[in-house]
C-alpha cells in the first residue's frame, strides 16, 4: 500500500493548484494579525478573508485591545464597502481571542510566540476559547508561534483514513501528530500539506461519493479502493 510519505509530494503539488496565494499569508504581517488571518482562513476562501483583514487593518482593529472593545456593528462597519460581509458567526474567534488576549495577557500577543510558554500549555489555551478549538488553536500555532503543527481538517481527517494512513477511530490528537511527523518540522511543509489537504477534499474527497478516478492522490489508494467510502 502507498505510504502517506509517499504520497506527501502529491499533496503538496495539490497546495500549487489552491487559490494562488493561499498558503503562508501570516508570516510578514503582525502576530495579531496573523492570528486573525489564520482564524478567517479556517472559515473563509482568500480572496473573501484578505480584503477584510485589510480593512480591519485600515480601521485600527488589528489590536486586541481595540478588537476587544469594538462592538459587532462598528467591525461591521469598517469591513462595509472594502471587503465582502462577514457573519457574526465567523468574527466571533476573532473577538474571542482579543478577549482572552486582553482578560490574560494584558493584551500582549507576543506571548503567542513566547518560547518560554510550552506548546502543550499554548495549544491548550487556545483550544478552550470558545469557537477556536483544536484546530483553530493548531492553525494559530502554526501561522504565528514559529512551532511546528497542523489544523486538521475535516478534509485532511478524511483522507487520511480513506488511504489507510489514519484508523477512523483516532483521535484528533493522533491525526495532527501523524501530519506533523510526516510533513517534518519545516513550517512552510506543514501550511502547504495544510493547503493542499483542503483543496483535495474539497475538489475530489468529498463527503460522499469521492471523485478517485479525477484525483492527483488516485495512484496513492490502497489495493481495495478508498477505506469506508461509498464511491459513484
Ligand atoms: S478522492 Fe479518492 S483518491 Fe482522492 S483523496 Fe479522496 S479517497 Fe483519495
């Protein structure tokens, strides 16, 4: 059977056919800000997020203390007329993560690339703020604190069993683990098999009835075909 190694340059081949542009947008913006963007990016394309990080931008909101303190409406506001609506839904994280800043870091977002605080600690943290969770803890881990992780996706968890690479009973824990000790320590690797992930579940490993016969990771299935999937 293929292994996930193996199959990695495909995966990361996929992240050139993603929205160009999508992978590594954080690293020359600030921490905050790139803490937002990793957020947005969970829940939105690029093309929808970036404008309305510019414009949060534009508007002064890319602080926690001002995130923190502005209201629903007025970030509503700043966005209108510069970058597609956003839902207050999918700014929530958002202003969830200024308040945790501000309520326990004196609105310091260094210390999200503090290396003196653990990873274990921070990833913990930031998992228990409501709306972030593993995955939004792990994508912020890995856009901002220069440590190495990886957000898994619903996509990426699919995959991952339907190859045989992951057991449809492991944790989320497992799952991150095995991506991270696959893709190495190389945070450029990690964000790009991210991406890359996402843009094959999303194109061909869909939920039902996955499109094998048009998928770059096609030659990686195993001798049966895709583990537990329903296929056309
Ligand atoms: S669509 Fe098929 S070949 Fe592609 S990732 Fe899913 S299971 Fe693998």
């Amino acid at each position: 059977m293929p292994t996930l190694d193996e199959a990695l340059p495909l995966i990361l081949k996929a992240t050139l056919r993603s929205t160009p542009g999508a992978v590594h947008p954080f690293d020359s913006v600030r921490l905050f800000a790139s803490a937002v963007a990793a957020l947005l990016d969970r829940q939105l394309r690029p093309s929808v997020w970036r404008p309305i990080v510019e414009a949060l931008k534009d508007a002064g909101l890319l602080d926690p203390e001002p995130m923190d303190r502005a209201g629903m409406l007025e970030i509503q506001e700043a966005i209108r007329g510069k970058a597609p609506a956003i839902s207050p839904r999918s700014l929530s994280p958002v202003k969830q993560l200024a308040r945790w800043l501000v309520d326990r870091h004196q609105g310091r977002a260094e210390i999200l690339a503090e290396p003196r605080l653990s990873i274990e600690v921070l990833r913990e943290e930031l998992a228990s703020i409501r709306g972030i969770g593993p995955a939004g803890a792990d994508a912020i881990i890995l856009a901002v604190s220069g440590r190495p992780s990886y957000p898994v996706d619903r996509g990426t968890y699919r995959i991952l069993v339907r190859h045989g690479w992951l057991d449809a009973s492991s944790s989320y824990e497992e799952a991150r683990d095995l991506m991270v000790h696959h893709a190495g320590d190389d945070l450029v690797r990690l964000g790009e098999a991210a991406a890359g992930m996402t843009w094959l579940a999303s194109h061909f490993c869909r939920v039902t009835a996955p499109r094998c016969e048009a998928c770059p990771l096609a030659s990686m299935l195993p001798p049966g075909g895709p583990v537990g999937a329903e296929t056309d």
